[in-house]
C-alpha cells in the first residue's frame, strides 16, 4: 500500500472514530460538545450572522455564507476565521457558497427579484465580482451546485409552472438559463428550500438532483445531463403545507442518497424526516428509525459506505447504515453540514455558530 493509501485508511478510520464515539456520549447542551472522544467542537466566528451556506474544501479550509451579506473563511482549520465578506453586500442573504478551493468561491444570494444573485472571488475573497443578477421578478433563487471547477447549476423556485435552471461552464464566471422543456411540471405550491445550500446536489459529471417541498408530495428530481432534462419521485417526508417537505439532500455516489427534512417550525413534529434511495433516486423508501425531528442538513462520512449525519436546530443525528437507522449524538443547533474527502466534518448555523468535528489525539 503506498503511503498516501495508509494515509486515507488511517484518517477514514480516524473520522469513523469520531462519528461513533459521538454515540457513546450522553447529548450534550446546546452548545456544548459531547463529554466523549470526539464531537463537535464550536470554532470562534466573531459574529452573530446565521450560516445556512456551508463549503468545506479541507482540512484547513472552509467558507461559510450566511445573513448579512457575510463570508468567512478559515485556514487554519477553524482556529481563527477572516471575514471576506464582499463589500456593501449587508443587505443580502447568501444561502449558499460552493469553494473550489482557499483561493477561489462562489456564493448565492438569495430573494425575490434582483435580491437574487451570484458572486465570485478568485483571491480569497479580497475582492468579488458579481457574474448574474436575477431580473425576473417571479424568481426566486434557492441553492447552487458544481460537478467540477467549471460545470455548475443553480435553481429558481418555478417560473411559469417549472423550475428555472441557471448553468456556468466556466467556473461561476457566466451563466445562462437552461430551456424548460426537459423539467417536468411543478406541484401546486412546490418550490424548494433555502435552508442548508442542499436543495441542489451533484455526484460525479453530470448527476444532479433537486429537493422539493411545499406540495401535495415531497419530491426530488434528478437530471442525468446536468439539468437539461428530469425525472421527478415522490418521498415519503410529509409535505402538503408550506413548512414541510425535502430541505437536504446527499448523494456519495451516483446511487446512494439520503434525504432529510419534516416541518421546520418549532411546534410542528416531524415523525417521518428522513428518506433514502439506492438506485439514483428513482425510488425513495423511509428508514427503520428517522430522525426524531426536522432536519435541514445532510452529508455522507468520507471513505465510508454507511456513516452520514444529518443536522437541524434541535441536533445532531449519526447513521452508521446508509440511512436506515438514525440516533441522536448532540442537541446543539446547526442548519447544514458538510465533510470532505480527506477526512474531515463540519457544520454551521444560528448566532454564528460554525463547528469543526474532532477527534481525541
């Protein structure tokens, strides 16, 4: 085995480790970390900016995208963030950011009209440069995604009864409206939500797949030719209300996906807030045991096949098989997660909050 292979084993392992002991813990307070070997462990933001907009790059780098028009960075790992956030953005509300890497990112305002837009930095976010500016009134701009550092999408809420898909092939740089006529009609009501940055998700070149809500049905629609044309499954998540439906979705590869969602208000339960498919969406079956409350943010453990969590405002939950049964491992509140490949979580949400999960050395 060459030493980069030992290199992954030994952090897959590492990274397990921590998603585990997280369950041997009893549920911390809000806030705190578990008292075990690992857990989440809340970095110093110096700001009290919700960030539902999450993009991990490392082990040393990661964005966060949130309410009043900011954007940290950190590279060190989360000892110390830098606040990049473009200028006179504090009106905007990003929702989304996609890194390629320390240098380089791209962020999602989102609203109705102009309120929607895209921004670019390829300097660390000293300067951004604005590449779209949504100028349909009956738009409404929710999530983004990349399939690599040129070949991206982002989504609209629907327009004239479909949702309105945006494509770059050039990093974030440009982007054009998609035709219409290979999405199928949207449910009375449906749109998605900008709530964690996965509504939209992407695996390998050319697999997306977009999360609905607010319908009769929840629903997610998949695109093999990177948004041309789609195909839409019913969930089991509830829906038929505004609040409720698909919020999260994850897929860490082009079969295997979680879904994750229920009724965001705080005195609503949500009994059914998880879904998985193995077959690429084409079918969605509820698991064993859900997640006990609505859930806004998903992702898959790197290096393995089974272990995800999904995060909300009332917690932390850890899978270790794929989806089918899920135990709560922390009760502080996050809105979105996301891991990467070389071993590493983290997570990010309300009054500033951004966590590193960490192992005992």
């Amino acid at each position: 085995m060459t030493s980069m292979g030992k290199t992954r084993r030994t952090m897959s392992v590492g990274l397990i480790g921590a998603a585990l002991a997280l369950t041997l813990a009893a549920p911390a307070r809000a806030g705190e970390t578990p008292t075990a070997a690992a857990g989440w462990q809340l970095t110093p933001t110096g700001t009290d900016a919700r960030f539902r907009g999450l993009a991990a790059v490392d082990r040393r780098t990661a964005w966060a995208a949130g309410s009043k028009g900011t954007v940290l960075r950190t590279t060190d790992g989360g000892r110390s963030w830098r606040n990049v956030s473009p200028a006179g953005a504090g009106d905007l509300e990003f929702r989304d950011v996609e890194a390629f890497d320390a240098r380089r990112a791209v962020v999602l305002a989102i609203g109705e009209g102009e309120a929607s837009r895209v921004l670019r930095t390829e300097d660390g976010g000293a300067t951004w440069t604005e590449s779209f500016r949504n100028t349909d009134a009956r738009a409404f701009y929710d999530c983004m995604t990349f399939f690599d550092h040129r070949h991206g999408l982002a989504m609209s809420d629907p327009v004239d009864g479909k949702y309105r898909i945006l494509s770059t092939r050039d990093g974030g740089r440009s982007w054009q409206v998609l035709p219409s006529a290979g999405m199928p009609d949207a449910l009375s009501g449906e749109a998605g939500f900008a709530a964690s940055g996965q509504c939209l998700v992407s695996a390998g070149p050319r697999d997306v797949w977009l999360a609905t809500g607010g319908g009769a049905t929840a629903r997610v629609l998949h695109s093999a030719d990177r948004g041309v044309t789609w195909t839409a499954t019913e969930t089991p998540i509830p829906a038929g209300d505004p609040a409720r439906g698909v919020f999260g979705l994850a897929f860490r590869d082009r079969a295997h996906g979680i879904a994750v969602g229920g009724d965001y208000r705080k005195d609503q339960p949500s009994p059914r807030a998880g879904a998985v498919s193995t077959d690429g969406g084409r079918t969605w079956h509820g698991p064993a045991t859900p997640p006990p409350a609505y859930r806004s943010g998903v992702a898959w453990l790197p290096h393995g096949k089974a272990a995800a969590l999904a995060v909300g405002p009332t917690g932390t939950d850890l899978t270790t098989d794929g989806g089918r049964t899920w135990r709560t491992v922390d009760t502080g509140s996050y809105d979105t997660v996301d891991c990467t490949p070389d071993g590493s979580c983290w997570a990010s949400g309300e009054k500033g909050r951004i966590a590193r999960l960490a192992t005992k050395d």
